[in-house]
C-alpha cells in the first residue's frame, strides 16, 4: 500500500502541473481523484485477499511471543581494534542489535566459543538468530564453523526457528550446508553499490515477499555489497540449489555473478549476501551506502521477516520457563556499547559490543 500511495502521488502531481488553470484541467483533477480513490479502494481488497501475514488473518500461526529472544554470533576482534577503548576477545557490530530491535525483538550475544552443551542450552531459550558479517576463517574444522552447524542444524530440528544469515553469515551458512570449504570464490564487490537482479518468479512466490515491497518498487532499491568472496550462480545450482531457493542475484565490478539472496525451500533460514543492516545504521563516510528512504525497505524487510517467525516459534520448554530476569540478564544490554565512529582508521561501525571469549549470556542450566 505504502509504494501504490507513492505512485498514486506522483501521479496527482503530474496531473495537477498539466491542467491547472483551465476548467478542462479541473475536470481533469476531479476525474483523477475519483480514478485513485476506486484504485486505492481495489488495492485495499487485493491487500486483503493477499493475507500477508503483516496483517491480521486467521491463516496466521498463533502468536507465541511478544518478546523475543534473537541471538547474534560473535566474531574474533581483529588486532586493527586494538586502539578502541575496551576492546575484548569478541564484538557484535551494534547494527545487528539495531536490527533485531528494529523487529520488536531482544538482541542475546552467542559466543562462537561456547561448550557444545552451553550453546544447546542458550538455542533453547532462543525464537531466532542472525548469522552476522564479518572477518573469519570459515574452515569446517574450526570451532567458528563447527558451532555454526549446531545452529543451523537446531534450525532446521525445530522448523520454525529463523535465521537471518548476512554476508560472511550467508557464506559461513552455504559452507556448512554444502559441507564444503571450496563453494566459496572470489569477487571484486568490496565498497559496492548495487542494484541486485531479483527472479520474479522465485520472489512472488516466497516467503520474504510477504515483507518486501512489490517486485516493480523492489527491483529498483539499492544494496550494499562488501565483499571478497561469494558463491558463484553455477556453483550454487551444482551444491545449494536442494536446499535453497536462488531469489536475486548480484555482479561485481568484473562482470562476474554472484549469489544475493536466498532463501530455505523448507525452513526459516534466510540468506543475504549484501548488507541491510547497513543502510540504517551505519555511516562509514568512506563506503558508498544507500541511505534514500525507499532503500530503507531492505533493512525493514529483514528486520519484519525475522520477527515475524521468531512470535510464532513453538514454544521450547527451556523457553517457556523462562523468567523475565532471567530473559534480562541474557540481553546484549549488559555490556556497554562503544561508540567506535571517531576510530574510523580501525573500524568501519558506529558501535560496538565487546565480550571476553566464550562469554555466556546463559548461566543457568535449569
């Protein structure tokens, strides 16, 4: 609706500017404004039989949260951080927490070093999780990957848990799905902006078109890529395409195409090779990211998509005996956030949590 009154306006405009002044152009407006009301009236109705689930509709699975508890993986501190005041072991860049609340959820920072029984026991107090980007080793025999499939595989053991896997996220979730170290390769799309290539027929009919705008307005948005490796169209078709729906597809700067976004053909897991977070909240002066409101619809997206399935996550028992202090004492909120914009020669983020490594947000196993 918000992109028909978009057209609708600019469409008034141009009427007004071409018959103003005349009795015809009068009549022209009059005629105009009764076209938009009957077509604002059939787009409400079509709106309607859509069902999308940001409306209400008895086809929606019940409501279980209206609190939830999103996890955020952390990454190792690299030695350019040395400088910040209070630098750890590890760090959330704060873009994913603004993220998460952007959904009306609770950011929960999840150690990549925790104990196999520690992570199990924080999964189960957990509605969702993002899988942010970053700067790591993603070999399949380090505890960064191996943690990484203990998610992803919780993910799909409960069906209807979310992941949101972003850049580095996207790649570290394709290596552990394919089991291999050689899906990823390399491209020139560091500090790019760019307009991705979305399949029509894959986008109408998934899931995340249900936050997204309508394909004419989507295709027209602007990302961020930062990266120098990806997953190839062709390697993903021979490795992914079983597991993953293909829904846009990007080209770096020497022409070579790579995967954007995906998503689970069975599951919740959802997959983003550009950042959406970014075009929100963060302003690295020297990257080249969109901030015009209408790309802001690929952060809300993201954000809507998340918290959507995250409230109607099936209840774990870890979960629903979860008290609202204990549910506190887990929240990203207890370590401060550090403004790291003036260290613009060590980091490109605005903000950002540190943690000591294997620190756990979940202390109680009961």
């Amino acid at each position: 609706i918000f992109w028909r009154i978009v057209r609708m306006r600019r469409e008034r405009r141009i009427v007004r500017s071409g018959v103003m002044g005349t009795t015809s152009g009068l009549l022209a407006i009059a005629i105009a404004i009764v076209l938009t009301a009957s077509t604002a009236s059939a787009a409400r109705q079509a709106s309607a039989h859509a069902s999308r689930p940001w409306r209400f509709s008895s086809a929606d699975p019940p409501l279980n949260y209206s609190r939830p508890l999103i996890g955020i993986y952390t990454q190792d501190s690299p030695s350019s951080y040395d400088g910040i005041p209070g630098k750890n072991d590890e760090y959330i860049a704060a873009s994913y927490a603004k993220l998460v609340e952007a959904a009306g959820a609770r950011p929960v920072p999840v150690s990549y070093n925790l104990e196999r029984e520690d992570l199990m026991v924080t999964l189960d107090r957990l509605d969702g999780f993002v899988f942010p980007g970053g700067g790591m080793d993603l070999s399949l025999n380090r505890t960064f990957a191996m943690n990484a499939e203990t998610i992803v595989n919780y993910a799909q053991y409960r069906s209807d848990f979310p992941v949101v896997a972003i850049c580095l996220g996207f790649q570290l979730v394709s290596t552990v799905v394919s089991r291999s170290n050689e899906i990823l390769s390399g491209f020139d799309s560091e500090n790019l902006l760019e307009l991705p290539s979305w399949d029509y027929q894959a986008y109408v009919n998934s899931k995340l078109s249900q936050f997204y705008p309508e394909y004419s307005d989507l295709k027209q948005l602007h990302v961020f890529e930062n990266h120098h490796s990806g997953v190839a169209v062709d390697v993903f078709e021979q490795r992914l395409s079983g597991f993953f729906d293909l829904l846009a597809t990007g080209v770096d700067r020497g022409g070579k195409e790579y995967v954007a976004a995906v998503e689970s053909k069975d599951y919740k897991i959802f997959g983003f090779q550009f950042h959406p977070e970014k075009t929100t909240y963060e302003w690295a002066p020297n990257e080249v990211i969109p901030h015009d409101y209408y790309d802001l619809e690929i952060t809300r997206g993201v954000s809507a998509v998340l918290a959507y399935y995250a409230r109607r996550a099936e209840a774990t028992e870890g979960r629903r005996g979860l008290s609202e202090e204990e549910a506190n004492s887990m929240l990203i909120y207890n370590v401060p956030a550090v403004f790291t914009a003036p260290y613009s020669d060590q980091t490109s983020f605005e903000q950002l949590y540190f943690f000591p490594k294997g620190y756990k947000a979940v202390t109680s196993k009961a």
